[in-house]
C-alpha cells in the first residue's frame, strides 16, 4: 500500500460487538428486585436464561427480525392453508424461551411463592433480546388460568403451561405443548369491544368436542399470532359477548373455518406476524358464562397488561445498555462520550428512569403473585397494573428516542439494534388498551371496587422521602383516601402522578440507592420535559456505576 494514500479500510474508534453479555450479571437491579419481591428460589433459573437472552437469543433475533413472517394463504393445487412461515431462528427463540418458562414457569411451579415474579424477569430478560416473540409468549401464558376454569379445557391449559415448544399444524392431542393468541379487535370497535359484530351460534356437539361447541362468523380486525394452536375470540352469543377458544386444527386434523385475508404491515413487532382473519362458521367452545366474556377476557388483559410494563421496562434496559456501551466506547472531542458532563447527565437521566421502571413492574408481578392469597394485594394488581401500562409505557418511545441519539447516526442503522428498539417502543403503550382507556381503568376501578384504593393509599406510604413525598401524597388523598371522585378529562394528570409516587415510594421502601435522586428529580420539582436535565448535585457517577 502506497503510505501516501489514506488507509480507508481500517477501523478507528468505534466500539467493540455488544453481545454476548450477561443480561443478569450486568442488571444489579433486576437481581436485587427478584430477591426483594420474593423470588430468590428461581435466581439460579433466571441467571441462566439472562446468559442466553444476551448471547444465543441476542443472535438469533437478527434473522428472526429480519425476515418478517409470510403469509401462505394456498399451496400449489389452490388448497386453503392459512399458514404464517418464519424463519428458523424464530422457530429456535421460541423454542428456548419456552422450555426455560417464559409463557409457563408461573403455572407449573405456581405452588412455590415467587413463580410469577420468577417469570416477571423472565419476561424482562427476552424481550430485551427478541421483543416480537413475546407477544405469543405473553398469550400463551395469560390464557392458561381462563382455560383451566373450563374442566373440558383442561388439556388445553396444560399444554400451554408445558415447556414444549412444538410449531407443527396438527391437533393439540398430537403435541406435548401448545401456543395461543388472541383474537379481540374489529375494524369498527378497536377498544370498543361491545360493539364487536361476529356472531357465535350454537352447534351440535359431537364426541370430540371439549365443550360446549358454537359456530364463528364475522371477521377480527387484528388477531395476534395467528400462527398459534388455538385463539381467545370474543363473539357475540345469544347470551352476549361472550369468551370462546377456537383450535386451529380440529381433533380429526381438519383445519377449522376461518381464513387468514392478510398479515398487517406493521410499524414494528416485525418478527411476530399479526393478521385480519374471517370466520366462515369456525368451530370454538365456550369460555366462562354467556355475556361474561369481557369479564373472562380481562382476567388475561390484566396478566398481558403487565407483561407490557414488563417489555416497555425491557426496552429501556435495553436501549440504556446500547446507549452506555457505545459511549463508553467512542471518543468525541478528547474524551469518551459517557465521559462528557452533559451525555453523563443524559445517561444517568435515562438510568434512573429505567430502574424505577423495573422496579415497579416488579412490585406489580408480587402483587399478583400473591392476590389468590391476600385481598390486599390482589386489589394492588388490579389498579396498579392500569397505573404501570399507562406510565412506563408511554415514556419508552422518548427514552428509546433518546438512546438512539446517544449513539448518534450509527444508532439510526438497521445494523445496530436501535431502529428495532424504536419501532417496537409504542407497541406497548397501544396494545391490550391505550393510554386513555389505562387511565379510565384507573378511574373506574377506584369507583367500582371498594378495597382498590385502600390498597393503593397504603402502599405509597414510605418514610425517608421528605416533604417532596409528602406533599405528593397529600396531593394523592382526595381521590384515594376521602373518595373525591377525578374529573375525567385530568385522568392522565392524575394517573402520572400516583405513578411516579408509587415508583418512589417503591425505591424508598427498597432502600435503594437511587431513590432520594429520583424523589428530587421526579417529585420535588417537575421534572423536565426532555431526558438529561438532572439538577447538578445530583451524584451522576454513583448512578452510572450501578447502570453499568
């Protein structure tokens, strides 16, 4: 090479491959929140799927993300097949994650206290590494308690909480675990379930049913892994909408009546195929009374409603780790970035954000472990769960937003992760009910069930916060103490507000080391309207430290 000519091929200052990297052994907080909230038993199995998430599964996603899932409505003699074909690396990350207990840890060890916090972060962990695999996950897992509440659909429940992973278009009687999804949403309801215009009419039972078997007709406007065993439909019976399971594939292995007409061209969740689909009288069972299935399918909603805290809590880990890998990497003016006073206030802005995100959808996966004990805690999850969907996951687009700068134009790449960690951002804040309807569900729960605020009101207590907390749970006592009804319209106001006191009241509690920084960063005065604009006494190195 002349030594006149520049040297174009080598590579200067750009950082070293992210993964693999232990997801658990790189996350203090996780490790101290799955201990805090009960769940040390599992630490060993959540350790070892933190090394996979970061490694074999952090790999594999690429593929699995790339390309996108494919439609196949008819083979080539003009059959019906209404399959979804994906790449084999999908195949392998679900596979993975379901023998290590991502849709079923909680139901197969439900008789050790903890198993729900246990696959809490489980959940964390992969959607960090595979976020679009998670929602049939996520589905799979809610499904089982509405199926076991059906003595026919035993089977069904069982399979689903099985650590099997098994992709093949046959009945369920020839697999040892199965997957499920979901089908809800019309074009003219969305959120509006009531106005859901398919019918259910009921049939004549045959000796293969498992229940009581009705005939589908109408249509879903968005029908989530539609690659699934069996979908959660809701119908309108002659009773009213009503709950029903609908098997892909009937017991003699005729595939049931209903067609796939399109998979949705999605903004993000690219490895995850969501569809439209008509029902053309497809065979289904009954699930909970007649006219009770908003009732039976918000027993799921409020298992997926955490589940998207938890993946929105994933996301901004995620991000936050990209963002401070990069920036402790990369020199720009004489120092590395993480070294530069205000990417250092960015970072630990993001930090701390992130930590109490976990945090309380942490909190929100004991309460529910424990609500088939505690009343008390069963009436937490209830709101708590509304209060987390709606907070933690309408701030991840910005924090993704702002992680993606942090890496500047190399995070706007396909080739680094960024662009899918932004995509995916606003997923969770829209699905299984937006930020109106979450705060809504604020609303009405603290009208509707009496122990919900009681609940609530208790667990903001905390000592050690000063008079930011004090003032904000003063603030707090007429809506949940002396029940003065909210306004609608100041919903979201009021619901912002519970949801960051409950963050600090948790870190309070926890004795965490973060916790009077996010109480005068979040509480004590409002905070900023953009992330990196800590005041400056706030000790941005302690809170660096433990991010990394």
């Amino acid at each position: 090479m002349d030594p006149t000519q520049p040297r174009t091929g080598e590579v200067d200052n750009q950082p070293p491959p992210f993964a693999p990297r232990d997801l658990w052994t790189h996350d203090v907080a996780l490790r101290e929140a799955l201990a805090r909230e009960g769940a040390s038993v599992f630490a060993d199995r959540v350790a070892t799927y933190g090394a996979l998430a970061g490694g074999t599964l952090y790999d594999l996603s690429f593929d699995a993300h790339r390309d996108r899932p494919r439609l196949r409505t008819h083979d080539a003699r003009g059959e019906r097949l209404d399959r979804v074909e994906f790449h084999p690396h999908y195949h392998a990350v679900m596979e993975t994650a379901i023998a290590h207990g991502v849709a079923g840890l909680s139901w197969m060890e439900a008789a050790t206290p903890g198993s729900h916090v246990a696959r809490a972060a489980l959940s964390y962990l992969h959607y960090q590494a595979e976020p679009g695999s998670s929602c049939p996950l996520t589905m799979t897992h809610a499904g089982v308690p509405v199926l076991r509440r059906e003595p026919g659909l035993h089977e069904w429940a069982s399979k689903a909480a099985a650590p099997h992973y098994d992709p093949r278009e046959v009945p369920i009687q020839a697999k040892t675990g199965i997957t499920l999804g979901m089908g809800m949403t019309e074009k003219q309801g969305g959120s509006d379930v009531r106005a859901n215009t398919t019918t259910a009419r009921p049939v004549p039972a045959t000796g293969d049913d498992p229940g009581e078997p009705y005939a589908l007709a109408g249509h879903k406007w968005f029908m989530s892994a539609p690659m699934s065993d069996g979908f959660l439909v809701l119908a309108q019976a002659p009773g009213g909408l009503t709950c029903f399971l609908m098997p892909r594939r009937l017991a003699d292995g005729a595939k049931n009546a209903f067609a796939l007409v399109r998979l949705k061209d999605k903004l993000g969740d690219w490895s995850n195929a969501s569809s439209e689909v008509e029902f053309h009288g497809a065979r289904a069972w009954r699930v909970g009374e007649e006219g009770r299935g908003i009732a039976t399918i918000l027993e799921m909603v409020m298992l997926t409603r955490l589940d998207c805290m938890l993946g929105s809590a994933g996301l901004m880990r995620m991000a936050l780790d990209q963002a401070i890998h990069h920036c402790s990497h990369r020199v720009a003016f004489g120092k590395r970035l993480i070294d530069q006073p205000l990417m250092r206030n960015v970072l630990a802005d993001l930090a701390l954000e992130a930590e109490a995100a976990l945090a309380l959808s942490m909190r929100v996966a004991r309460a529910v472990d424990a609500a088939p004990r505690d009343p008390s805690e069963a009436a937490l999850a209830r709101i708590a769960t509304a209060i987390g969907k709606y907070w933690i996951c309408k701030r991840t687009p910005a924090f993704a937003s702002e992680a993606l700068e942090c890496i500047g134009g190399n995070g706007y790449v396909e080739e680094s992760l960024l662009p899918r960690l932004y995509r995916q951002a606003p997923l969770n804040s829209i699905w299984e009910g937006s930020g109106n309807v979450q705060c809504l569900d604020v609303l009405r729960a603290l009208s509707r069930d009496p122990g919900t605020g009681p609940a609530l009101w208790q667990e903001l207590q905390c000592d050690g916060g000063g008079e930011p907390c004090a003032a904000a749970l003063q603030a707090l006592r007429a809506p949940l103490h002396d029940k003065i009804p909210i306004p609608e319209p100041a919903a979201r106001t009021f619901v912002e507000s519970l949801a960051q006191t409950l963050q600090a009241s948790i870190l309070l509690r926890a004795n965490n080391p973060l916790a009077n920084h996010f109480v005068a960063t979040r509480l004590a005065t409002p905070h900023a309207q953009n992330y990196g604009t800590l005041p400056l006494e706030v000790p941005l190195e302690q809170i660096l430290t433990r991010a990394r």
